[in-house]
C-alpha cells in the first residue's frame, strides 16, 4: 500500500481530508478524525453495542482485541459497525490460513485492518515480511499493523541473542532500518512510556524524544506515516495517568508528525506475573475509571485540532529550556512571522508544520505536572488556534502567556 493509497484508505475510514478551506467561521474545520487506537480494547467476552458506544464515546475509534476464532472477529465486526467504531483485529486464523481469513473479513465496513505482531525482533522480520505479502497479495486496501519496540529495549530483544553490531552502526535506528526494509508495512508503530515513578518522583526517561527523533527520520525516509502511544495503565514505576502525562504524550507525538494515536491500554489486562497492571480506563471488573474521563478529554482536544496535524508535513522540530532532551536540537531560529519565543521551566517542544499554504507553529510544554509561561510575539497576520478549533488574531492575547502542564499552544498563518 503506497502513500497515496494510505490517504485514500484513511479517507474511507474516518472522512474527508482537504487541505483548501482555509480558515471558516474563525473555526478550523476538519471532516476528518485522527485515528486513534485502543490496545487491548473491549475484549470478546464483552462484545456488545453497549461496550463499543462506551468505547467510542471516550474518543477512540479504533479497537484492538484479540479474539479466539474467526467467527468471533465477525460477531464484533457487526456489533462495531453500528457504534462508528473500526477493529484492528487478530486470530489464530488470521495466522494459520491468512488468505482464507482476509478473503472473509476484508469487505466488511468496519474492518480497519490485520494486527499481526507486537515487538518482533530482527529474526522474526523474514517471516513477517512472508506473512505480510500473503495478506497484501488478497487485501491491499487494509493495512497489516506491526508493532515495534522503544529504544530502551536491550539488543538482544532488538536482533536475538548473540547479536554483535557492525562498527558505526546505532543499534535501535539499525533495527528500524532492517524492519522497514524487510517488512512492507504501510504506517511505523511503536512503543515508548515515558512517565516513569521512582520513590514517589515522577520523572521522563531521557531518551523519549531521541526515540521520536529516530521514528520520525525513518518514517520521512520511507515515505510512510508513523503512529505513536500514550500510556492509560498503571503498572510497575509507570503510575496512574494524569490528563497532564496524556496530553504530553499524545501533542509531542503529534508535534513530530504522528498521523495515529493509540492508548495501551484500554481494558485493564488480568494478573500478570510481573506487572500489576490497574487503572486503565475500564478496569478487569468492567467498570470505569478517573482515567476513562482523562482519555476522554484529551481525545476530544485532539479531534477538534484535527485540521492542524492530519495530513500535515513536518518542516522542523526544535527545543527549548535550560537543558533539551538527548538527540534532539535547541531552537535557534524563528519563522518569519514569530518574532520572540521564550519558554519558562523545563522547556517546550516547538514544531513548525507546513499544510498546503497554511504554517502551524505547536509549542508543547515539556512539564506534565506544572504550567509553563510562553512569550510570544509575532507579526499581524499570525492567528492563535485555541483548543475547541477556534481561531482568533494573536494579537488580541498578552504577550505573556501560560501553556497547561503537557498542553499545546498553537499559532498559524498562511503563506
């Protein structure tokens, strides 16, 4: 499935793009939903209209579950259908008789598309790639969805035991390479949690935004889309998510050009051995959580700048704050119309995208517990885009203004 093909499939999915109406009713206007994706979504002993409304109405549109047989992906095929809700799902089917699988499924409206692997390692990539064509070979309108692990995975879980690398080479950007070019996928997704709780301090991993650098590049270089997560499960050092945590995921991931967005996880999953996984949205008892109305908030922030980033081309992603995270670059030039930019605290990502004639600037704050001060001033043609889509001149605010813990700031004008 090439790009253009892409485009063409998440039209039918989630509504018309357009890159031409401009700036309506001081309203940015999208008939288009970003898609977004729940992991491990309602599960099959759950299947009904009920569950999918419920789902949906927290703002997620796509759902992942994994299903005993076939039969069961076409009960919750009809039931999604129903609810405006697509699937993304996997069976032992869709493994062992994958043409015979897809040749049942792929006319169905609310297939999405395959789910087959959650962070391969290099030896699984051949096989992968086989698996993949035979799919593709049947369905070429419905995307093969392949998961991949984060840049704090160890090299053995990257390449399998005994890996060596080769002198020069970095190894998860190795490892991303060798998968895009082995498996012909047609959108990048993987994994990174950043929030992480040690003796009560929440804190970053250092290395998420060098792992979105790394993403990004690959997925310019390809000519493909990529998809980004935000954790919705507390487990291990990872805590329960605040809206501040949610939003600082899922605007960075949209800052450096995320064209999907997914949630692990949706449904709490059950015991495990080594996590003690709770507080997802909906918990192992099917009832919902302070974290089912977090996902909700942010999700409907996100769709109502949905015309800011579908579609969107990434021109340059920058740093700002004392410090800048690893890999990434420290702002060192404006665009024309910015005239001063100056953050407070720990510092904002500033990503400058580019939609046929139109500019967005989107500062992110990099602080997800407290409020960062924006200085800001730009020329008369410069808009500032508030969160419900509303437009209005940037000059009607302060100079001076305050960025929500995780939250964006976002400005545009035309060229």
């Amino acid at each position: 499935m090439n790009n253009t093909t892409l485009k063409f499939f998440f039209t039918l999915l989630f509504g018309t793009i357009s890159v031409q109406p401009g700036f309506s009713q001081d309203r940015l206007q999208s008939d288009a939903e970003i898609p977004i994706l729940a992991w491990i979504g309602v599960p099959e002993r759950e299947t009904s209209i009920d569950r999918f409304r419920e789902l949906r109405a927290s703002g997620i549109n796509i759902n992942f579950s994994k299903y005993s047989n076939v039969a069961a992906v076409e009960k919750a095929l009809d039931i999604a259908q129903q609810t405006g809700v697509k699937l993304l799902p996997n069976c032992p089917e869709l493994k062992s008789a994958p043409e015979a699988t897809v040749k049942r499924l792929m006319k169905h409206p609310a297939l999405f598309g395959y789910h087959l692997r959650d962070e391969p390692n290099a030896t699984d990539f051949p096989e992968l790639a086989t698996w993949v064509k035979k799919i593709q070979a049947v369905d070429k309108d419905h995307p093969c969805y392949i998961n991949l692990f984060p840049n704090y995975a160890v090299a053995a879980q990257l390449f399998g035991k005994g890996y060596q690398p080769l002198p020069g080479k970095q190894v998860y950007e190795d490892h991303v390479e060798t998968f895009l070019e082995e498996v012909p996928v047609p959108f990048l997704s993987f994994d990174h949690y950043p929030v992480i709780e040690i003796k009560a301090v929440k804190t970053l991993r250092p290395e998420w935004y060098r792992n979105l650098e790394i993403i990004a590049s690959a997925s310019h270089k390809h000519h493909i889309p990529f998809w980004a997560f935000s954790l919705s499960v507390a487990h291990g050092s990872y805590p329960v998510p605040t809206v501040g945590e949610i939003r600082l995921q899922m605007f960075s991931n949209l800052a450096y050009g995320a064209q999907g967005l997914q949630y692990f996880t949706y449904w709490t999953p059950g015991k495990n051995p080594h996590w003690d996984f709770h507080h997802a949205p909906i918990e192992t008892d099917g009832k919902r959580t302070a974290v089912y109305d977090r996902i909700k908030t942010v999700n409907r922030e996100i769709q109502r700048l949905a015309f800011v980033f579908l579609q969107s081309k990434v021109m340059a992603v920058f740093h700002t704050g004392t410090d800048i995270p690893l890999g990434t670059k420290r702002l060192d030039r404006l665009p024309q119309p910015i005239r001063e930019l100056q953050t407070s605290g720990g510092g904002a990502v500033v990503s400058l995208l580019e939609k046929g004639k139109h500019r967005f600037l989107v500062i992110v704050n990099r602080n997800f517990q407290n409020s960062m001060k924006l200085t800001i001033a730009t020329d008369e043609k410069v808009k500032r885009v508030l969160n419900d889509g509303t437009i209005i001149k940037a000059n009607r605010y302060s100079n001076n203004l305050e960025v929500d813990p995780g939250d964006a700031a976002i400005f545009t004008w035309d060229e």
